[in-house]
C-alpha cells in the first residue's frame, strides 16, 4: 500500500497485521480520490474506522488542510502513528484513539467538509454513525459524506435519516456511496 499522489506520492504506508482492517486497495483509492479531486484542497476530512490511516493521509498529501483519524484497535493506532510520522502529516493531523460514534463528539470544527466512513461490512455501523452525525454541528448540507461498503449493502434507511444518496461507485466486492444531509428548513 502507498501514497497515491500528492505531497507524499508513492510514500509505503505500513498496514496492521491481521484480519482486522482491510485496507483499501490502491487502484480503488487512486478512483475515489480521482472523483474527490476537486473536494480535498483545504478540507477538513474525517477518517473514520481509519484501519492505517490511508485514505486520511491520501487526503492530507492532496492538500487537505487536516484529516482526523479516528480507530480504536491498538495494532492500527501504532499503525496510524508510524505512517503519520513517515509522512511528515503529524501537524495536520488528528488520531481519536476511540470507536467511531464517540470520536466524532471529540471533533471541534465549524465545519467538516469531508467524511469518509469504511466500516466492518454489513454489521450495522454505517447506520449507527449517520444517526449520530445527524446531531453534529460540523455536518451540514455541503458536508459529503463517503461510505465504503459491501456491494450488496442496503441503504433504503438513509431517506428516514435526512441523507440523500448524490452518487454511487460500485466495485467487483463493494461499492462507495455518496451522500448529503438534506437541508434543514426551519
């Protein structure tokens, strides 16, 4: 696994050892950031369920202005931290050693433009962390919300949550769905 582009381009990025984390693959990250392209330039990105932090360092080596790592296994928070120093990110970002739903309370922003959310597949936590992102004063309607998934994941829910789905990318084993909250009209 490596840097794809940017200020880290073709950096190694370590990733923890084990089942734990499935790391996204290159050829799919270099087409998730090709779509985001012009999205991360002075972002403020979340990496939630952040695994080796790849995709948040992807981000900071596009330009973004800071990425938050959030991961609560032990092995991929080294794994994070080793990476993050590799790559001399360690000023713009941000490791929440916690379970997803709770790092995002530890999230002081105005504004987060970017979430990215890649989850254990098909457990219900995609779900779980939109619930609670509905309630987060960073997220509003030009806040884009990325989920990687299992490709036969069921969103239907998102409606009842004020999501609405603005694309969907689907791979041979998965898919990255895109979304923003609905506005809110008052």
């Amino acid at each position: 696994m490596r840097v794809i582009a940017g200020t880290a381009r073709s950096l190694p990025l370590k990733t923890p050892e084990g089942l734990d984390t499935r790391p996204t693959t290159d050829r799919i990250k270099e087409t998730l950031f090709n779509m985001l392209q012009s999205y991360v330039p002075g972002a403020v990105f979340v990496d939630l369920y952040a695994g080796s932090g790849g995709i948040g360092i992807e981000a900071i080596s596009r330009g973004a202005a800071k990425a938050y790592f959030a991961e609560n296994g032990a092995a991929a928070i080294q794994c994070i931290q080793q990476n993050i120093a590799f790559t001399k990110f360690t000023e713009k970002a941000v490791i929440l050693k916690q379970d997803a739903v709770a790092a995002l309370s530890s999230i002081h922003e105005k504004h987060v433009d970017l979430i990215f959310m890649d989850a254990p597949y098909g457990q219900g936590q995609d779900r779980r962390v939109l619930t609670a992102l509905k309630n987060m004063p960073y997220v509003d309607e030009d806040t884009l919300i990325i989920i990687e998934e299992d490709k036969n994941a069921d969103f239907s829910y998102l409606d009842e949550l004020g999501y609405s789905i603005w694309k969907q990318k689907k791979y041979k084993t998965n898919q990255h769905v895109f979304l923003y909250r609905k506005s809110i009209i008052i």
